[in-house]
DNA sequence: TATATTATTCTAAAATCATGGAACTATCGA
DNA sequence: TCGATAGTTCCATGATTTTAGAATAATATA
C-alpha cells in the first residue's frame, strides 16, 4: 500500500466527530461525550447503539447522540468510506455499515 | 487517554508530509519518493539515513530528500512532538529525536 | 570575534476542511 | 397515493492547515 494511503486513512481518523462515528460503528455503540475511550467502551445512552452488523436508522440515531446536521453526518460517513476503513450499503432504511477489518489491520501492521 | 488525544495523533500522521517525517525516525531512514513502505523499508539514499538515537543536521537532510522550506520541516516536527509521538532535543547541531513508544502502542490498543 | 550554518518564530497567502441549509431522491406506512 | 422520514448532493462560509520567506536566535568554526 502506497505512503498516501496511510495518510489518507489517518486524515479520516483525524477529526474527533468522524472518530466518534467510526468508533459507533467499530465499537458498535456511542458515546455522547466521547469520553473515555479503551476496550471497553462506556455507553451514556444505550438507546443509540446497534446490533453487531448494521446500524439502523443510523443518521437520525447519531444526530440524536452528536450536536451534528445530517449532512455533516453523511459528509464524514462518506470520507470514512474513501478511506477505506467502511462499507456502507442501504437497505431501505436501514443502513448498514461494515468494519474494513483488513484496513484496521494494514494500519497496526504500519506501525508495528 | 481522551478521544481527542487520539484524533491528535492520527492528524499529526495525516498529512503524508509529516507521515514521511514521522517515518524517517521511526525506521530510522528515509525515502526521497516516500514510495513503498512496510516493515522493510527501503532506501533511495542511504546517505539522508541516519544512525539510531539520532538525527544529526537532520533538517538539511530531510530538506535534501523532501522539496519542503526548513520552516516547513520546523512545523512539522513541532506537529509530531504536539502529538506526543516524537520528543526532539537539540545539542549543538544534532538534533536528537526520539519515539514515544507509548504513544505509538496506545494508538494500536485502541484500534484493537 | 566574525562569519557561516542550523533551527525557530512571525507573518501572510493559498489550499483544504468542517459544517449546515436547501433542494433532491428514495423509502416507509397510513 | 400522499405525507413523513431517511439519507445525499449542491453550495456557501468560516476555520484550519500547509507552506514559505524574512527576521531572529543559537551554535560551530575559521
């Protein structure tokens, strides 16, 4: 994998609120202060956090969670996306999304 | 360690400048193309490489290998050390850097 | 000590990023 | 079918980042 590559998934790791959401997905649960964050991570609203594989509703359930519009929301899905560290896939409305597990893996293999 | 501690730290990795920076200590080389990188990392000039502890005119090197201002250089270590990633001193004309080990592992426990 | 070299800081400009509103598309459910 | 809900895209804007030149400070060496 090329040096830009790398940048490109720390760019996207690099802004807290994208953080956040990736760690909803990675973790699949949120935290609306973003607190603390380890192995174990502590829910303040259990009432915004998935099943494993999917979030559904997701957008309305992490604007709920973040002070943040919808179109910010999808803005930072997207760039998590290009990066390669997500699949997302819609099915109705319920929105899927998927850890890169490999890509997680890439970046600890790069600092290894 | 706080969410925004680790979106510090994936910033100062995300601009490929400042990866290639970061990695010039790391693996304690240099790659003018920045091109592949792995655990193996290979050189282009060995002669901007330096030896483990430290970096000695490491500016004039890194400004050799890379088309950036000193100031530029300058930024970006201050980025890196910011972050806690690197912590630089200066003695005389050699400029020693050092990794924060710590800081690299707490990055990998937490995509963990 | 004077001069060259090395790194930092100040300042400014161009580029990129984060964000939200409005308009739009797709889907659900009454 | 129609209204409500979910997510996307376009567009604008304020904030941040990247970058370098000039001025400055610290150090080495002739």
């Amino acid at each position: 994998m090329e040096l830009s590559n790398y940048s490109k998934i720390f760019k996207a790791l690099s802004n807290e609120q994208r953080l956040k959401i990736f760690l909803m997905i990675y973790k699949n649960c949120c935290s609306p202060e973003g607190a603390v964050v380890g192995s174990e991570f502590k829910l303040k609203d259990e009432s915004c956090c998935s099943v494993k594989g999917g979030l559904e509703k997701a957008f309305t359930r992490i604007c709920d969670c973040m002070n943040l519009s919808r179109s910010t929301i999808s803005h930072h899905f997207k760039e998590l996306q290009n990066a390669g560290l997500i699949t997302c896939e819609r099915e109705g409305q319920t929105y899927r999304c998927k850890i890169n597990q490999e890509v997680v893996e890439s970046i600890m293999d790069f600092l290894k």
